[in-house]
C-alpha cells in the first residue's frame, strides 16, 4: 500500500497525554456522564448505511487508494507515529467515508485502525463535560452540553487524533453536530388522554379551583399533543440516542451511490436551550415513507461532533 503524504503534518501530544478517561475496557461498561455503555465499535453505522455491516470491506481498496487527506489532516505524535484520516470520495461531500491510517515508527507499512462515516454537521456552542479516548489510543468520543445550562449530548469524534485536547473539560467550543439514523420511521402517534395519575388529579384539582360551581363530572381528562415535539434520550450505548422530532428542511444527496436524505433538526434541552445537526437518512431505511418538512419522525441514531 502506497503511503499518502501531506506537506502541513502538525506535531502534536497523542490523546491519552492529559486524558479525562482512558478505555481500559473494550466493550459494556456504562458512564453516567455519557448516560451510556461504552463500545468501541462502529459495526452499527456501516449496517444503517449498507444494510450489512460487511458490505463496506468491499469498498475498502478503492477508498484507501483514492481518498485524499484534508488540510492538516496528518498529524505526528511526539513519538514520531503518523496519524491521518483518507476521505472519500472528497473532504467536501456532506457524507464520506473516513479510513484511519497509522504509521508507527520503525515500520514500513501503514496500519487501517478503523473506518466510519465523516459528515457534514451543524454548529452549537457546547461546554466539553468529559472525553473518553478508545483503547486504540487515537480514537474517542465526547461529552458535552449546550452553554448555558443546555441539553447534554455525547457524540463520536471523528477527528478525535487531532482534536483531542481541544476536547478537554471545561472548554467551550464550535462543535459541529450530524447524525446518522439508525433506525427513522414516521411518528404517528401524536395525540393521547391522560386520564388517571398524578398528573390527571392535578388538573382536576386546578380545573375545581378555578370553576368552584362545578364538580368532577364537568372536568374532562386533558389531551396531549405530542405533535412537534422535540426529544433526544439516552439509548444503551454512547453516541447513541432515542429521538422524536419535527423535519425543518430536506435535501437529497447521495454516498457511495446510494441515495440519502439530507434533513435538518433541532431538538429541545433544559430551558429550551436548542440543539442543531444535520440528520443523515438512508433511503433504503425508510421503506417507501418520503420525508417531508413538518413530517415527526422517531427512532435511533448515532452522532458525531467536529471542530470544523
């Protein structure tokens, strides 16, 4: 395999120097700030992309022969190993895949650590609650939450080798947000009756409290609307997370060849501080259904964050 090369290589500490946390442990162990089970996998991505998780290796060579490297995109580790990230199709298409490549010194050949989708995302101001570098040592993921008392959320970072410490705790920073689903499927359920519990006695005591003349025959079970809303919840693993919410815009692209929609999404946190991404859906996933702004939509997905 022939070695990329690129004349703005950056030195740099490696990503354990410093580090919040290291994984020690591969797989399964759960993190409350990340309201999650680490696993240091992307299988699930590929599988959400392909449909099989093993149809990517097919594509492998011509990636690693034909992607390019970003600018400062290969940085050196004070130990002299060699990490870079090859693009493709182009570093510009809102999806492409990612192929980590590592030289360490005293080799000749160039080792593929790992491969995942690298996508276009959208900026948020967050404050770095805590970052996690993977066992590797030159891949992790990130904790964060809207300034000000905003919702949290964890994501994969791609560029995570060079970014790391920029990732530190206490920081705020430009992070650019996208996700890609892992499962999408039309929310139909919009309306239901609360008509039992604490929340039901609740507005039949303030409904009797406000119309003294009238007794419990009159108060009629309240009715909630979950048309609109915007939900982001914490799934089994890191990076992963349950959502419901309206599509504000859409576009169709495509990645390697397949069609996918492009949409744009908010999501609500504490204080109605928002959170923007772009959301990533492969048409395949969506038997048929056609997303359409104003359309709720619900299942999984799995984010990413970027400092540009």
């Amino acid at each position: 395999m022939a070695e990329k090369t690129n004349p703005n290589v950056k030195t740099i500490e490696s990503p354990t120097t410093g580090d919040d946390t290291f994984g020690t442990t591969v797989n399964e162990e759960y993190d409350r700030d990340f309201m999650g089970k680490h696993f240091e996998g992307l299988g699930n991505a590929w599988e959400a992309l392909f449909g099989d998780s093993d149809l990517f290796a097919q594509h492998l060579p011509t990636v690693v022969a034909q992607g390019t490297i970003g600018e400062n995109g290969c940085v050196m580790y004070h130990d002299e190993t060699i990490v870079y990230l090859l693009q493709h199709p182009d570093c510009q298409s809102s999806v492409r895949v990612g192929v980590l490549c590592v030289t360490s010194p005293n080799k000749d050949n160039i080792e593929v650590y790992s491969f995942y989708p690298v996508m276009e995302g959208l900026p948020n101001q967050l404050v770095i609650t805590k970052r996690h570098t993977w066992t590797n040592g030159i891949e992790g993921v990130v904790a964060a939450e809207c300034a000000d008392n905003g919702p949290p959320a964890s994501f994969f970072a791609p560029f995570y080798y060079r970014e790391a410490t920029a990732f530190s705790k206490g920081l705020k920073q430009t992070v650019y947000l996208a996700a890609l689903a892992m499962s999408c499927e039309k929310a139909e359920q919009e309306r239901f009756t609360i008509d039992k519990g604490p929340f039901f006695e609740m507005k039949l005591q303030e409904f009797l409290k406000e119309n003294p003349r009238k007794t419990v025959n009159d108060f009629s079970a309240p009715v909630i609307s979950m048309c609109g809303v915007r939900m982001l919840m914490p799934s089994q693993y890191v990076c992963e997370w349950e959502y419901r919410f309206p599509i504000l815009a859409v576009e169709q692209t495509s990645f390697m060849d397949k069609p996918i929609y492009k949409l744009r999404i908010d999501f609500v946190g504490m204080d109605d501080q928002m959170l923007s991404e772009y959301f990533y859906v492969p048409e395949t996933m969506l038997k048929g259904y056609i997303p359409k702004v104003g359309d709720d939509i619900q299942g999984v997905l799995w984010m990413t964050g970027t400092l540009g």
